[in-house]
C-alpha cells in the first residue's frame, strides 16, 4: 500500500470516530428548580441548576442580580459509562434573597447557547407566613425617644435584635439618616439580656446611638438590615461555616420632626441640651490675693445631650488692674445614661497688679432645654476678690471688673461652686515670672514665624483658590454656598483633622473668625439664611490669626474623642 492510501485511510477513520464521538455525546438538557415557594423577604432560598450533558459555558448569573441577591455559589459534577455510553452531570446550587416584595421571575440562565427555563416565584414581607405559621424566631425593634424635638438637639436611637435560634456570620448595618449631616455616635458597647414577647423567651442584644440632626424638617432613620446564618454548627465537611440558611431581617423606618431655631430663642448661641451647668473654681481663696501673684480660675461648662465642639467659648475681656492669660480649652465628650454629656474646661490665669477689692461681673449662659422646649440660663453669680500688696497703693473704690464673658452664656446660682485647691507660696514668685517670661517670648517667635510662613512663597495656591471661592460667597450673601466653599476651604486648611460640619472648624481658628461661624451655623439651621450677610465672615478669614504649634497639638483632642 503506498503512503498516500495509508494517510487517506487514517483520514477516514479518523472522521469516523470524530462523527462517532459527537453523536454518542447528548446535546446538554438544563432544568432549574428551588427549594420552596413562597419564600420571605428576609430569608434566602436554593435556585438548583442541573444540566445533562455538556454545556459551552459556564451559567451568566447577571440578570439574577436586578431582583436578587446572590449570596453564594457551589458547583458539583458527575461522569458514568453505561454500557458503552458516557453521560455527565453539572449541578449549581445558587443562594439567593429577594430584594423586594411581590411575584418575580427568575429569569432564564444561558449557558452559552444553551439556557435554563425561567421560574415564578411568590415573596411574602416579613413575618408573613410561608407555611401557615410567621417565622418570628429572629427580628428587629427599633425606637426613638422624641418623635419632634429641635436641629442639633440629640435624639436617642435604640436598636434591639430579638432571637431564639443559634445565628453565626452575623452582620447589623449602622443607622443612616436623610439628614447628610447629622451626627451619629455609638453609646458604648451592646447589652445582652433576655426578655419576653407574646409568651416567647428571646435573647436580646441592644445598641443605642445618639444623633445630632443639623437640619430642619422631617428627619428619615432608615432601615436598620441585619443579616446572619441560621444554625451555627460546624463540622468537617463545612470548614468555613457556610451551612445553614441565610436569614435577613429589616427594621421600620422611622420618622422625626426636626424644628428650626425658636423665635424667642437666643440665636447666636444655639445651644439645645438636657441640663446645661457652670462651675469655677479658684486656686487660691479669692478673699485673700496677693498683687503681683498668678492665681487661676477655672470655668467648667457641662452639658447633657450636646456634643462638646458646640458649646461656646469664654473668653476674658481685657481690665487695667487684671492681667489675664486664658489657657487653651479641654473638650470632652463621655457617654452618659442620657447620651452623650460634652464639657469644655477653661483655664484662666489672672495676675492683680492693684491692691482693693474688685467685683468681677456674673457669667451668663443661655441655652435652650430640650426637655421642656423653654429657654433657660446657667449663671456663675458675680464674685468679689480682695486683693493686697505691701508694694502698691490701696484702692478703696475700685472700678468693677469687666465681664469675664463677652457673651450672654445658664442654670441657676445653686449650679455655682467656689473651691479652694491650694495658695500659692510668694516664694516661688522669682520662678513664676520666669515661667511668664520666657513663654511671652516663645509666643513671640511662634507668632513671627507663623506670620512669616503665611505670608511666604510657600503657601500653596490651591489654598487661596479655596479662601477666594469663600470671599466671594460671602460677598454674595449666599449662605448655603459659603457653606460648601468655607468647608472645602478647611479640610485643605486642616489636613491632619475631620472637617465634616461648621463646628469642627470651630476649634481650629481664632475667637473672631469662630464666632462668625457660629453665626453663619445659625443662619443656616434656624431659617434665617436669607438674612445672613457675609461682611463679617469675609473680614475674619482675611485678618485671621494663625494658632502656635502647642494649640495645634492641643487640637487633636477632640477628635480622639469623637473616635472613641
């Protein structure tokens, strides 16, 4: 035989077991079954993918994905030999949960060009029986404790996760609001116990959170999602813990009405809270001070229900016969059985240079009681200090000091408590005015090189971009505008710090340019932005006072307690 009949021979053989093999292979047959129908919303179901044969691809799960959730996948596959015939079998096995209520079709699966049949199915809402009886071994309660208060007062949100059956891999979304603003804070950690409903023991944990809405108008909590594995159990064959049913569960939406800013409300300083309190304390008996010796005194402002970085500053007014040298202010934030309950600790240190008896004016502080919708004031009574001095002349009709505040600021007199911690020994005089001394001088060379790097070539252009974009709202009167313009203007200003709101740029610059904030903020939230004029924002930001590098590390306490 020659070669080329050799190769026509191998061939036709060849073509032969080709055509042999194809049509001993079926064409594949897909089918397509689930577990059970009607399902709930807040439960997954199995979608079961069998195809006999061979199929050209893999399934396209992508149109599942527009009703569905697809939680997970698993593939399995067979081959026999029967009496000379081959036979394969694929099974995917799809967990899936409904993203709404109603009739929906699982629509048809290509695998390449082959495709599964499509299938209705029933999705009940939650706790609707889906086999004569509700399912009410796992759900979610949710409340508030206002259903109307007023913009940055705190409202306190309580959620609660109700079961009586072994969940694991479980999940509790985070509140989120209409308000894009508001200020949400976890107080502490959750809370076990058990408890009882309709007859049913459960185990419950418990979350509360405090937020803080920044506008008016109705607020929307939204739905409050969570999402476990019912059973638990694990065994060696389910190493990662993936048996069991996926159960999900939603909570109501709630609703609150938001007011803006009374009329008969002080609006420069907004301050909603529970209870609002003023204390100070002296170093040394006020009745007995030496002139020329430091003594300090020290304000503390407390509030129920209120974040720290709101409260207002006190700041000491200038007095002839007074030195004074106001410290840095602490903030804190701590969570109390009523939320969240802010101080602000101001340390002052005053320096009498006259002998006499000086009658420092009362400290007032506004503030508005959440509680009873009423406007209150928190009051230091006024306080009376004798001072003497061998080397100074008596004054026996001294003119009053100034007030210590130069804003009104609330509780009654019996909030007010005078302590004696300690005198101080005019020994250590020489010392202390060396310690004054050299920080005068260090404020000095703070201040010059501070003034020298703003005004220097390296100060970035975007920044000024940024202050020209605020100038200009200002220049507008625009308020809302001004608004997203001195935000942006800041979080470039203050990298290192979260800028989310107006009162986070509060403790980062000067008194002046705060207090146009603050009067920009409630502007905004109390329904007069219309009114506003940006004259005294613009002078501010353009003759604003750098802070020294101990001001700027003092700084990074409060956001250490707002991550807390």
């Amino acid at each position: 035989m020659t070669r080329t009949n050799t190769t026509r021979l191998f061939l036709f053989t060849l073509g032969w077991l080709l055509l042999f093999v194809s049509t001993s292979v079926p064409a594949a047959t897909i089918t397509a079954s689930i577990d059970r129908n009607p399902v709930s919303i807040d439960e997954s179901f199995n979608l079961r993918l069998k195809a006999k044969g061979s199929v050209d691809a893999d399934p396209d799960l992508t149109p599942l994905r527009k009703d569905f959730d697809v939680i997970s996948t698993s593939q399995s596959s067979s081959m026999n030999y029967i009496n000379g015939n081959f036979s394969r079998e694929a099974v995917w096995n799809i967990t899936l949960i409904s993203k709404a209520v109603g009739i929906f079709t699982i629509p048809s699966i290509a695998f390449g060009k082959d495709s599964s049949p499509s299938i209705r199915i029933t999705v009940n809402d939650a706790g609707t029986p889906t086999t004569g009886k509700a399912d009410r071994s796992l759900f979610l309660e949710v409340e508030t404790d206002t259903k109307k208060t007023w913009v940055q007062s705190q409202i306190l949100y309580t959620i609660r996760l109700f079961r009586n059956v072994t969940i694991s891999n479980a999940s509790l979304s985070q509140p989120e609001t209409s308000d894009a603003d508001a200020i949400i804070e976890q107080l502490g950690d959750d809370v076990s116990y058990e408890a009882f409903r309709n007859g049913v023991r459960y185990d419950v944990i418990e979350r509360r959170y405090a937020i803080f809405p920044q506008h008016s108008g109705q607020l929307q909590i939204n739905p409050i999602r969570f999402e476990g594995r019912l059973g638990g159990r694990r065994s060696m064959f389910d190493a990662f813990n993936t048996g069991g049913k996926i159960k999900r569960s939603r909570s109501k939406r709630l609703l609150v009405d938001i007011d803006p800013i009374p009329t008969n409300a002080d609006k420069r300083h907004w301050l909603p809270a529970r209870q609002v309190s003023l204390h100070e304390e002296w170093s040394a008996p006020t009745a007995d001070l030496q002139a020329g010796e430091p003594v300090t005194r020290t304000i503390t402002i407390q509030a129920e229900g209120m974040m720290a970085n709101f409260l207002p500053d006190i700041t000491p007014t200038e007095h002839d016969s007074i030195k004074q040298y106001p410290d840095q202010p602490l903030t804190e934030n701590k969570i109390g059985k009523t939320g969240v309950v802010a101080s602000k600790r101001i340390k002052i240190a005053m320096i009498p240079s006259v002998a006499g008896r000086y009658t420092l004016p009362e400290i007032k502080l506004p503030w508005w009681n959440s509680q009873t919708g009423r406007q209150e004031v928190s009051i230091i009574p006024a306080q009376t200090i004798t001072v003497s001095g061998s080397t100074t002349t008596s004054n026996t009709n001294p003119p009053a000091a100034e007030p210590i505040v130069e804003e009104p600021v609330s509780s009654d007199a019996s909030s007010t408590t005078a302590g004696t911690v300690v005198q101080v020994d005019a020994g250590y005089w020489p010392w202390i005015s060396l310690f004054f001394a050299g920080a005068w001088v260090l404020t000095l060379i703070l201040l010059f090189r501070s003034r020298s790097s703003d005004t220097g070539a390296s100060r970035p252009m975007p920044l000024k971009k940024l202050q020209a974009a605020v100038l200009q709202q200002c220049a507008a009167n625009d308020a809302p505008a001004c608004k997203d313009a001195l935000l942006d203007w800041a979080k470039a200003a203050f990298p290192e710090q979260r800028i989310h709101n107006l009162m986070d740029i509060v403790p980062q610059v000067d008194e002046a340019f705060a207090h146009a904030i603050r009067e920009l903020n409630s502007a905004l939230y109390g329904d007069h932005a219309a009114q506003w004029q940006g004259t005294t924002l613009a002078d501010a930001l353009k003759n604003r006072q750098p802070k020294s590098q101990s001001d700027r590390q003092d700084d990074l306490i409060e956001p250490l307690y707002r991550s807390m």
